[in-house]
C-alpha cells in the first residue's frame, strides 16, 4: 500500500471543477485509512447536497487506481462554516463559495458532453442526434439539449414539431421524447423561422433555464447541441456546467492548422476538457466501392494529435445519414447497417468506454434526494412557458 503522503500527492489530480482547484490544496481531504487492502477517502464539500459527488468519487478512484490502489471507499461529509469562510477568504471569494447552480440542477445527469466545432456545417447536430440514438441502443438513457439557439434543427433531426413541452405541477419544463431521447430546445416555444434576438443576459437566463427549469431527471449522458464557433453559448455552458466536456467534431478538411488552432483555443478558453474528436464527411463511397476523398484527408487525426485526445470514430458521407435527418428519424435507428451508421455506433462505443461510470459506493446509496437550488441571480426574458 502506498504512504499517506503517495496518497495526498495522488489526490491532487483530483480537481474541485467549481473552484479549478485541486482538492489537496483546498484542504478538502478531511481523512484517509489506510488498510490492508483499500484505501478510504473522505472528502469534505463546501455544501451537503454537492451535486458534484459524482465527478468526486470517479475523480478519487482514478487517482487511486494510478498508484495501484483498486479498492476502497469515497465518504463525504460538509466543510464546517469556520472552515468554509477560511477557504472563502483564502480565495478571495467575497459573494460565498459556489453551491452547484445549474450543475446542482444535473445531478442526477452522469456524463455532460457539449459536442463543438471551430466552424458551422460540420455535422454537430447530425451526430449529435445520432450519437444520442446510438448510445440510447447501447441501454444508456439519453437527453439532447439543442444549444443552438439560432439556428436550432434538433427537434427536425427528431422528428419533433409544433408540439410544447408540458410543464409539471412543480413549474419544472418536462422534456419531449422522441426515439426513447429527452428532448429540449428553444424550437419548441417559438414560431417557425422567426428570429430570436438574443442578448447577452437572456440567452444566459434561456440557457440557465434549460438546465435548472428541466425535469432531465436520471441521465447517462446529456448531449449538448453547440451553436457554430466559439461564442457565448460555449462560454456560458462551461460558466453553468463546469463538469461538462467537450466532443469537436471536424471534417478531413482541417487539416488547415488554423481551424484545429482555434479548437484548441476554444477548449481552452472555456476551460472544459476535451473528451475526444469526431472526424464527420470522411470521404464518399459508392454504391460500386470506389471511395472518394471529397473533403480531403487528415483532419481529425491531426486535430486529435494536436489536442492529445483521442480520435473517437470517421463518419463517412453517406445521402442515408442526410436523408434522414431531414425525415426526423436518425439513421442509425432506422438503418444501423449503413457505413455511417456503423461508425457512428463505433464512436458512441467509444464515448462510452472514455466515461467510465463509477460503481458508487455504499454511502452514497439511499441519499436523500438533493435539494431543487434555486436560480442564480440572472436578468433576462423567461422562456415562453405555457
Ligand atoms: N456524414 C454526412 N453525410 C451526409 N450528409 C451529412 C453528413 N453529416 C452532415 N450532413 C449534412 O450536412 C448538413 C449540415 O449538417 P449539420 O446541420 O448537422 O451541421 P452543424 O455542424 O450542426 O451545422 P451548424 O454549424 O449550422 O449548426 C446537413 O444537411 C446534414 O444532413
Ligand atoms: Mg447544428
């Protein structure tokens, strides 16, 4: 078994994602037993119903694991509120330490992954439905959350039209379903091809509300439909959900260092990791076998080199994966077979295995649930809610 110290040098890969620091530092390891076999941690959170329990207990067993330890429990308990104004002051927080927001309101949501792309027409939400589909018929349950708040095409992709989200007797928006996903998205409360003019505080405020007004209940994974670029729907996202990680989508084409420059910059703009790149419109083949490269060679790969992460899957152009997105029934429903299809449900495979989810140990079973936090303090239009 390693020392106490190898331990404590060990946990400091493991990071508080609200306060960027790690939990050594922040003097949040409140107990470590040593046994024969197994190595207890506990850690102290700065709020009891700490939505980040989750990413805690993965965090803690991984960096266990890197020093062979396999075995042991993840306890928490509560900084103690002399505790907790020393850390507050030690940060020079003056308005209190942060208390989950909107990641409070995805607690029961495993794995946040915003699917992004340094430039539009890649493919995002193509993949973003699909990937979604795909990893529902891998048993995983589901949600898609149309970020696009411009130029949404989710609840087409989906097959979802004129229909509004209900809202439940607890004011709570609950998300439409299609195809066995969750599904919400500015789509579903304004008319067709009307411009929404958003600014700045109420697309914060539309955003905020899409996480903490939505009944997303238990997920595996929530897949967040990004708009083109690197604006304000980025920045915004990885403010409220700073344990969400990035998918880049890319074509072959990027291997034009600026465009994987500018998404490497963006990831770290907003300080989100990157879980891995998707190389979509990889080359045509025809019906008769002849494979062309329309859009080049190279690009995802050397994206993901760039970045260091992993190359998930390369997303043929296939008129199947077109057609149907236009139908509103993603192809790797209605046609797992295609080459697309097949490479998309390699990707999702992928995902999964890059997103282990943590056993939880016994103290974490039988929690009461969390408690509904409340808004943060936004200015800005409510969504149209019925
Ligand atoms: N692999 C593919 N094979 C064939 N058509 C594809 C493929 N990937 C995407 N498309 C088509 O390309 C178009 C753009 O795709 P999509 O809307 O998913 O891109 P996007 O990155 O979400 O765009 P935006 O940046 O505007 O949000 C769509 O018509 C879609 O059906
Ligand atoms: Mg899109």
């Amino acid at each position: 078994m390693p020392t106490r110290e190898e331990i404590l040098q060990a946990l400091e890969a493991v990071i508080d994602p609200e306060l960027r620091k790690n939990v050594v530092e922040l003097g949040m390891v409140r107990d470590i037993t040593i046994r024969e076999d197994a190595v207890d941690v506990k850690i102290s959170l700065t709020t009891p119903g700490c939505p980040l329990r989750n990413h805690f207990v993965v965090a803690v067993r991984k960096a266990l694991r890197g020093i062979g330890v396999e075995s042991g429990e993840v306890s928490f308990d509560t900084l103690s509120p002399e505790e907790k104004s020393a850390l507050q002051e030690r940060l020079g927080m003056k308005s209190g330490l942060p208390t989950g927001g909107a990641a409070g309101a995805l607690a029961g949501v495993s794995n946040v992954i915003c699917v992004g792309s340094g430039k539009g027409g890649v493919g995002k939400s193509t993949l973003t439905v699909n990937l979604a589909a795909a990893l529902a018929s891998e048993g995983k349950s589901v949600g898609v959350l149309d970020a696009d708040v411009w130029g949404y095409s989710i609840p087409r992709m989906l097959g979802l039209g004129a229909e509004r989200p209900p809202v439940s007797p607890e004011r709570k928006i609950l998300p439409l379903e299609a195809h066995g996903l969750k599904v919400m998205s500015i789509g579903f409360f304004v008319a067709e091809d009307s411009a929404v003019v958003w600014r700045g505080p109420m697309l914060h405020k539309a955003l905020t509300q899409f996480l903490e007004d939505v009944a997303w209940g238990e997920l595996d994974y929530l897949l967040i439909d990004l708009p083109p670029g690197t604006g304000d729907v980025s920045m915004t996202l990885s403010q409220l959900l700073p344990q969400s990680r990035f998918l880049l989508v890319t074509t072959p084409q990027d291997t034009a260092q600026k465009v994987a420059r500018r998404a490497a910059e963006m990831a770290t703009k907003v300080s989100l990791d990157v879980l891995g790149v998707v190389e979509n419109m990889s080359g045509f083949t025809t019906p008769a076998g002849e494979r062309f490269a329309i859009f080049g060679e190279g690009g995802g790969q050397s994206l993901a080199s760039e970045l260091d992460v992993p190359l998930l899957g390369k997303v043929p152009l296939t008129m199947p994966l077109r057609a149907q997105a236009d139908a509103g029934d993603p192809l790797v429903v209605v046609d797992p077979d295609d080459p697309a299809s097949q490479a998309i449900r390699q990707t999702a495979r992928g995902l999964i295995a890059a997103t282990p989810t943590p056993e939880l140990p016994p103290v974490l079973a039988g929690l009461p649930e969390l408690p509904v936090m409340q808004n943060a303090p936004t200015t800005g239009a409510s969504l149209p809610m019925a």
